[in-house]
C-alpha cells in the first residue's frame, strides 16, 4: 500500500511510524486503513525491537474526522467503528513494545490511538482527553477498556463521562501518560528509552510483554502459569546462552534475537 498520511521510518531497528495529515492528523478512513497496513507490515517484519508513534504539526491526533463523519449513516458508522477497532486491536497486540509520542493535543480517537500504545511520553503544555461524551456518544475504538486498566476503573471514569480536556501533568498524575518532558526533550528522551530496549534481549523483551498483557487478563493463579510458559520459551535461546557468557567475559552480550 502506498501511504499518503503516514509516514514511516527506521533505524536501529526502532521503527517511527509518523501521522502526516495536517493540520490536525485527524482519523478519516485512509488514515485508519493505512495504520492498519502499517502494524500488518510490523508483523512481518522480524529485526524490529520497538515501535514510536507520534505525528507532524501542532496535534498528535485530534481523533475522528468529523467533517467525513457527518457524511456518513448509520451502517457506515458502524463499519468505520469497526475498522478503528480492528486497526487498534492489531496495534495493541503487537509482540514488540511500542511508544507514543505525543508532541501535541490527543483527542478522542487520537487518545485512543495513544492508549493503545505500551507507553505513553508526552510533551510539556500539550491537552488530551476522551471528547466523545459531548458529541453524543462514547469512546469507541477501546478507549473505556484500555484506560481502565491502565489507570483504573474511578479515573476512567473521571475522563469518559464529562468528556473533558486535561493537561499532560494531570494525565501524569492521573497515570494516563507515563513521562513528561519539555518539547524540545521529547525525541531525544523516547530514543534514550528505546536504546535501553535494545540493550535487552530481543525474545526476552517480546516474552515480557506477553506475560504482562496477557496475564492481566488472567485470573491470578492461571496468570502464574501463563509467566511460566513465557519463561520457559526463553531458556532454549541462544541469547540467553550469549548472556551468561558475556557476563562472565565482562562484556555487553550481542543479541541475535535466537
């Protein structure tokens, strides 16, 4: 697919996969169907270790475009609601981490996108919120599920039904973002951060993960078990084999992610 709104590049194995659609980056179905085939092509795609999303201009994401939504009727709303809930999901259960940067507003489905992520970095002086309440409606890419867990059930809740705006320090009290940091800081801290995942093992930070995301959905006893089994997949690889003995030879291990 040839991409009009996103744009994608890479080094060192962290991919940056950049919303290009000025002025607001809002969600229209091109965008949705591009970000779709952006996180199908990560899939594919094995020397990947981390993945950062973030987007061009004053606006990470302003959510759902509503100039084209208005256009639409009941049944096709229903189809693009399910198509965002479809991209969403793909994104969210990607093996490898991925990161939000958020370098200005996120709103609605633009902090759905955000939620979906592993971990959120947002810029100092930067809005977000869950609008939806007040176009007569409700967050509907994941965004009640997601926010949930991640911040709990009496924030989510503070958040979805005003439909309010908050700033990037609220949402860091609240636990919705992880890190905030000055504008001009937020690339060079995201690197800095994904350079750390790099010094760890490729199938190990993937294991990780999975133990982490899947087990929450698990009763915790069976989540135990869950750990276990993503343990044990590590044992048999060789990367775990190099990290004793670079250990003992007092040196960085070098990761064939094997």
């Amino acid at each position: 697919m040839q991409y009009t709104h996103v744009q994608i590049s890479e080094s060192d194995n962290i991919r940056w996969v950049t919303l290009d659609r000025p002025p607001v980056n809002a969600l229209n179905t091109e965008v949705v169907a591009e970000l779709l085939d952006a996180a199908e092509k990560i899939n594919q795609t094995n020397n990947l270790r981390a993945i950062v999303l973030t987007g061009i201009g004053e606006q990470f994401s302003a959510g759902a475009d509503l100039k084209e939504r208005k256009n639409m009727g009941e049944a096709e709303i229903r189809n693009f609601i399910h198509n965002i809930r479809n991209c969403f999901y793909k994104w969210y259960t990607l093996e490898i981490p991925t990161i939000a940067a958020l370098n200005g507003g996120a709103y609605g489905g633009g902090m759905e996108l955000a939620l979906m992520c592993d971990i959120r970095f947002a810029s100092e002086g930067i809005e977000m919120g869950l609008r939806e309440t007040r176009l007569g409606i409700i967050p509907g890419a994941g965004g009640t599920q997601r926010l949930s867990r991640i911040a709990g059930e009496s924030t989510a809740l503070k958040w979805v039904l005003p439909g309010k705006v908050f700033s990037a320090r609220e949402a860091l009290y609240d636990r919705v973002v992880d890190i905030v940091v000055s504008p001009a800081e937020l690339n060079d801290t995201v690197n800095e951060f994904t350079g750390e995942i790099l010094r760890a093992a490729p199938i190990a930070v993937r294991q990780a993960k999975k133990a982490i995301k899947q087990g929450l959905e698990l009763p915790f006893r069976d989540a135990l078990r869950f750990e276990t089994e993503c343990y044990n997949r590590t044992i048999p690889t060789k990367d775990r084999t190099e990290a004793l003995k670079a250990f003992s030879e007092k040196r960085p291990p070098k990761w064939e992610g094997e």
